[in-house]
C-alpha cells in the first residue's frame, strides 16, 4: 500500500472504537495524527495549525458546526474532511455538508486506511500549495494608494509571510511584487490573511501576472525536493519561519 509519511491529520473524535481504527489505519498508511476530544478543542487546533486531514466523528457533540467552521476559515479550509457517521442512523446528506470524504460504521483500521489511500493525491496537492519555505527576501507593496517595503520572512504556492513598517486591515487588497533567489519575478494581487502585533502580515495571493504561477510552482517544487534531501539542506538559506 502506497505510504503517506509526510501527511498529518487531526482526529475529532470521543470513544476509544473511533480512536483506535483512527490510530491502526493511519498507521498503516505511515500518516500521523494528533486528538482532540471535543470540537471545541478540534476547532482551536485547526484554528492555529496547518493539517492535510480532519477526522470528525459526527458523534461529537458540534461536529457539523465544527466541519462547516473549517470550511469557512482560512489556512485549513481546503484540508481533506472524513466524516466518520453518526451511530444514530441519521441521513448522510443532512449532516455532513463540507465532508470530503465518508466513513461509514462500523470503522475499521481497513477502511480508513482505504479512504486516506483514495484521498492522497488531493492532500498532497493541498500540502504543496501550503509548503512554507523560510525566505528573506524585500517585498514591494501597494495597499490603498500606499506604497511601503517589507520583508518576506517565507513564501509557499498560496501566499507569504512579511514584516512591515506599517500594517494593513485583515481581508483587505494589497498588490505585491518581488524577485525570486533564482532571478524570476513574481507580482501579483492578493488579500492579508492574518496580522500580528509583530509587525508582520500573512497574505493570501489571489492573483499571479504571467508566468508567476508557474514559476513559482516551479521553484517551490524545487526547494521542496532540496529540503526533503539530507545532503543538501545545509545549502538551503534559512530563516525563522512564521
């Protein structure tokens, strides 16, 4: 069976049945996986953390709500959802809106394992977008008629991570421009994602000009290949991620 190591899961679940055919099937994939009993807890985990997958159990008491509160955040809401069914025998269609993916009872290590296997390609695909590799770079950027320079601190296939003088508003439009190690320029428009009292903005690209999206697939594919290879990461520039 095709092995998935690199992949990370969070498992919303509260009996020891879910947990334990959750943990044999994860296992049998090579994936790792982290437990949240309540979907309070679920959702401050997804809240902070980048996961390739969630498994919900739709046992838990605000599981639905949880799964929707995913689909509308941000850094998780394109993660793969398996919604484990309720035990109740209640329809499918009317509780699992926003799953990716079902796992019908009685759960075993088998049909999990199964399901992740199916929904590889998709989670890897996700994981790429979102690879963050740790850059410092100047960054040109107009917000509102402004214009100001920042400091990228990581850049991935959906967005970057930079320190400015003067901060933006959270969602609003900022356009950007920088130059690749490599030479390539990328400019393009996008939102801020996120703020800190750091002085730092997370923004999501929306809009790459040119070619910059298939050069910047490009290169972060390539960084991605030089940072899986022990060899070579002593030559991989670094700097503190956010």
């Amino acid at each position: 069976m095709t092995r998935t190591k690199a992949l990370a899961f969070l498992l919303i679940a509260n009996n020891y049945q879910t947990l334990t055919a959750v943990a044999d099937g994860l296992g049998q994939v090579g994936a790792s996986f982290d437990f949240a009993s309540t979907s309070e807890a679920g959702g401050e985990y997804v809240g902070r953390r980048k996961v390739d997958g969630i498994i919900v159990d739709l046992d838990v008491p605000g599981a639905e709500d949880l799964i929707r509160s995913i689909r509308q955040g941000t850094s998780n809401r394109g993660a793969v959802v398996f919604a484990c069914l309720p035990s109740d025998n209640r329809s499918p269609v009317a509780v699992v809106t926003g799953a990716t993916f079902l796992l019908p009872r009685p759960l075993t290590p088998e049909s999990v394992a199964s399901q992740v296997s199916a929904a590889r390609s998709s989670m890897l695909r996700e994981h790429r977008r979102f690879f963050r590799y740790p850059l410092s770079l100047p960054v040109y950027l107009v917000s509102n008629g402004a214009e100001q320079r920042g400091m990228m601190a990581n850049l991935s296939e959906g967005g970057m991570a930079i320190y400015t003088v003067r901060s933006a508003e959270y969602r609003s439009m900022i356009e950007f421009a920088f130059e690749l190690p490599s030479g390539e320029k990328i400019a393009g428009k996008g939102s801020v994602a996120w703020v800190n009292n750091e002085g730092m903005l997370g923004i999501e690209f929306h809009v790459l000009r040119g070619q910059g999206e298939v050069v910047l697939q490009k290169w972060i594919q390539e960084q991605q290949t030089i940072d899986l290879c022990p060899n070579n990461r002593e030559r991989t520039p670094r700097t503190e991620p956010a």
